[in-house]
C-alpha cells in the first residue's frame, strides 16, 4: 500500500518526502494521513492538541486508489 500510494502521489504531480518525523513537526503539516493494506488511507483528524482537515491531497489520493479498484472512497 506504502508503494501504491507513493506512486499514486507521482502519478497526480504531488510531491512527496519520505523520512522520519517528530511529534513536534506535525503542527507544520496542513493534513495528515496514515495508510496500511487493511484499510487503505484514513486521514487523521487530530493528535493530542492538533487538528486537521481532510484536506485535498487525501481525498485526491483516496479517490484515485477508488477509481483503481483498490479501496472503496469512503
């Protein structure tokens, strides 16, 4: 899934940077969201005091994995 959806981010011109990162960079970042083969992509919503929305690049990525018969979008 972690490949799927690397690919899918090239495949629609959004960057991507793949590293490590620490509790206290998350309040820079304008979504999250956490993907696995049991569920697909599932955006987080918050952790601990911060909050996000289900932002653009999510959906994106969750409805192109639909439109690929990998995941239903829910």
């Amino acid at each position: 899934m972690r490949r799927h959806v690397i690919a899918t981010l090239s495949e629609k011109g959004i960057d991507t940077d793949i590293g490590t990162i620490n509790l206290s960079e998350l309040k820079n970042f304008d979504e999250v969201f956490v993907a696995n083969s049991q569920f697909g992509v599932m955006p987080v919503k918050s952790c601990m005091e911060l909050h996000w929305t289900v932002g653009d690049v999510t959906q994106r990525v969750m409805a192109h994995l639909a439109d690929n018969g990998v995941l239903e979008c829910r």
